[in-house]
C-alpha cells in the first residue's frame, strides 16, 4: 500500500473553507448549552439530528443532554466506501482546514485552541485533538480517521466537539 502522502488530497475552494469554519464555530458556540440550538429531529433517547457542518461532513447527530455529557459528532463521505490511503489523505487535508479555522480568531468568544500531536491507534486508526485553554470546562475538537465496522473496508472521518474533562 502506498504512505497516504502519495495521494493527492482534493483542492478547497475558499467558500467550502469558510463554510466548515462558519460551522464549526457554530457548534462550537452552541457547546455550553449541550448543542440545544442545534438539536434536530429525535432520533432516540437524549439523541438529536444536527445540521450538517459543510458538504463533507453532512450526516450528523447530538449524543447526550447535558453539558458535560453533550457530544456533537458528524461523519465524513457516509455509505461512500473509501480504502484507508484515501481517508488518511483526506485526515491530513481536514486537520489542516481544522487548523486554519481554529486559528482565525471567533469575534464572538475568547479562545485559545491547543493542537495535540496526532494519535496513532490500533488497526490504522488516527486521531488529533484541539481544546480551548481559555474556558473550563474545555470544548475540545476531534478529527478521528476511523474505520467503518458496519462495512469492512471502508473508512471514514469524525468530526466531534464535546467537553474535555
């Protein structure tokens, strides 16, 4: 299998960049009320629909009804299966347009976004984390390259905010 650099990642058009940012400052505004201004069609017990952040992470959801136990978690090219040379490509490409927006100061909030390294985890699995030094409790951002269980091959992006504790 080729290193993931070999495969080039899509181009971003400026619109799509500020759309994922404009999104992602959305939720993470919405973080101390447990996302309640976000919150969709019931789909279960304290589980919500949510918006989608841009074109690509489009299919997502609310998990838990409090602020320390909210989480807001989205998914990368759903049902699409991608192999993992191509989602770790796509990894590299999202944590760096997750970079830009969290590093373009949010005239609505103080923050102060701290990257951690990326993870690697078992099975090729991946994952970096960004959380606010500014607030406590922390609103922390997680991209997850992760693969699909419910079709094997294939591997997608999460996109989570939710409280650091």
């Amino acid at each position: 299998m080729p290193p993931a650099a070999a495969i080039p990642a899509p181009a971003v058009r400026a619109d799509d960049q500020e759309r994922l940012c404009r999104g992602l400052r959305q939720v993470v505004a919405a973080w101390p009320d447990a996302f309640i201004s976000l919150r969709g069609q019931p789909i279960g017990p304290s589980r919500w629909q949510a918006p989608p952040l841009d074109d690509a992470f489009a299919r997502c959801r609310i998990e838990g009804s409090g602020r320390l136990t909210a989480s807001h978690a989205c998914l990368a090219r759903p049902g699409g299966v991608v192999d993992h040379a191509v989602a770790a490509a796509g990894f590299q490409a999202t944590a760096a347009r997750l970079d830009r927006c969290l590093a373009d100061p949010d005239p609505a909030a103080i923050r102060r976004w701290v990257k951690a390294g990326t993870v690697e985890l078992a099975g090729g699995e991946r994952q970096v984390l960004w959380h606010d030094e500014a607030a406590w409790p922390r609103p922390a951002v997680q991209l997850k390259l992760e693969e699909d269980y419910d079709q094997p091959g294939a591997w997608r992006l999460r996109l989570a905010t939710y409280t650091m504790r």
